[in-house]
C-alpha cells in the first residue's frame, strides 16, 4: 500500500528534521565539563516527534538526524557517528516500547518515564560502542553510572520542555492538516 503524504505534513517533517539538526550540530559547540556528555538537544524533537506522529515518522528523523549531522562534524562512519547511531537506536526503540506498551496501553508510565528510560538506554548504547572500540573496553563500563546519571537529569530537563511544546498551541496547528 503506497503511502501518501500531504505538503503540510512532509513541511512539518521537514522542519522538525531541520530543527533536530540545528540543535545536534550546535551541541557539539557547547563545551562539556564532563567528556562525552551532552544535554541532548536533539533528542528533545525525536521526543516531540514520538508523542505527535507515527512511530516510523519520529525515527526516520531520528536517524537522518545521525547521518547528517556526522556528515557535518566530519565523522560519519568513526567512533562517535557509531555511538550517536547506537545510542538513538537503542534509546528510540526503548522509547517506542515504553511509549505504547506502558503508557497508552497499561498506562503505567508518563513523558517523564519514557524520556529517562530513553537517555538511560542511549548512555548504554554508547558505552557498549566505545567499549568495543577502545583496547581496554571493558573498562569503559566504570563510566557508566556517572554517565547515566547525568543522562537522567538531562532525560528529566528534556521530557520537561517537550511536555511544554505538546501542550502549546502551535505545535497543535502546524500540525493539521488543511
């Protein structure tokens, strides 16, 4: 069955991607205090994407997000293209599951559970990448908690912005179709 997409949607789409690759690209301007931690910025749009459209919508963002901003920073296909890939695959499938299983179905979980399970699974993600890239890799497990920890407070600052985007009212218009 072909797809269809109307103009409004595949410019929403289109802005959200712009959006994400602003807020990824720029990140990497800000300095860290701790390697290897990020606010990420980006992730809050794939967030917004996840509560807002299709589930397959919100990751091909997430994923053409990846591959263009490593095009950008000049690192597509090396070490940290391969974490950021691990890190929003593993993050947004995590996500999705949290999202339908526990949240629409059992209603169990809110933004703010979805969010943290996600950061915590991306800041696993890419310690299992770097541990397979580094000599001494099991090491880089000693990382972990430190990491994720932070990934929390961020995963919390994150879910928080994005539940005040969903509740606006332009997001709601941009998104309806004429």
């Amino acid at each position: 069955m072909k797809r269809r997409y109307s103009v409004h949607k595949i410019a929403f789409l289109s802005i959200m991607l712009a959006l994400a690759i602003v807020l990824g690209y720029a990140e990497s301007f800000i300095p860290s205090w701790v390697p290897g931690v990020k606010l990420g910025l980006a992730n809050l749009v794939v967030l917004i994407l996840l509560y807002s459209c299709p589930f397959y919508e919100a990751f091909l963002v997430s994923a053409l997000r990846v591959f263009i901003v490593a095009l950008l920073r000049g690192n597509i296909f090396q070490m940290p293209f391969y974490m950021s890939l691990a890190g929003a695959v593993l993050s947004f499938a995590f996500m999705c599951l949290a999202h339908f299983l526990f949240e629409e179905k059992l209603h169990f979980l809110t933004i703010y559970g979805v969010s943290l399970l996600g950061a915590f699974m991306h800041s696993l993600a890419q310690v299992g990448v770097a541990a397979i890239f580094v000599e001494h890799g099991f090491a880089t497990f000693s990382y972990f908690p430190f990491i994720s920890f932070l990934s929390l407070i961020s995963g919390f600052l994150m879910s928080f912005v994005a539940e005040k985007i969903l509740r606006s009212r332009p997001l709601k218009e941009m998104q309806q179709e004429e």
